[in-house]
C-alpha cells in the first residue's frame, strides 16, 4: 500500500511539473482523506467483530423453529 501511495505521489508531482505549478494543499487533503479512510476501515473491522461476538448462535431463530430443531 505505501509503495503504491509512493508512486501515487510522485505521478502528481509530475502532472505539477508538466503544468507548470504545484498545488501543496491538494497533496495534504489527499493525506488527510488517506488517514481518514484507514479509521474508517479500522472502525468498521471493529463493528463487524462486535457484531459477529453480540449475535450468538441461533439468536436470528424465532422460539418455535428453535423448538422443532430440538426435537
């Protein structure tokens, strides 16, 4: 992943110099929405764990198919 943000990084520094100017804010808010994608990644592993440990076996079951199972 970093080896692809590397090259992503120096693919924009390159459109900058071919145009002739650079935009450092566009580098940063490409950062920041990087580091916000990885919480929300990481966020969203978490969710899917505590789900995954809330929801028991059987628990999604209403009681009488619960029963004929028993039986």
């Amino acid at each position: 992943m970093e080896d692809t943000r590397g090259q992503m990084r120096d693919l924009i520094g390159k459109l900058f110099r071919d145009a002739g100017y650079e935009v450092p804010e566009l580098l940063d808010y490409i950062d920041k929405l990087e580091e916000d994608n990885a919480a929300l990644a990481e966020n969203a592993r978490k969710w899917r764990l505590e789900a995954a440990r809330r929801s028991g076996p059987g628990t999604g079951m209403n009681s009488r198919l619960r029963d004929a199972l028993r039986e």
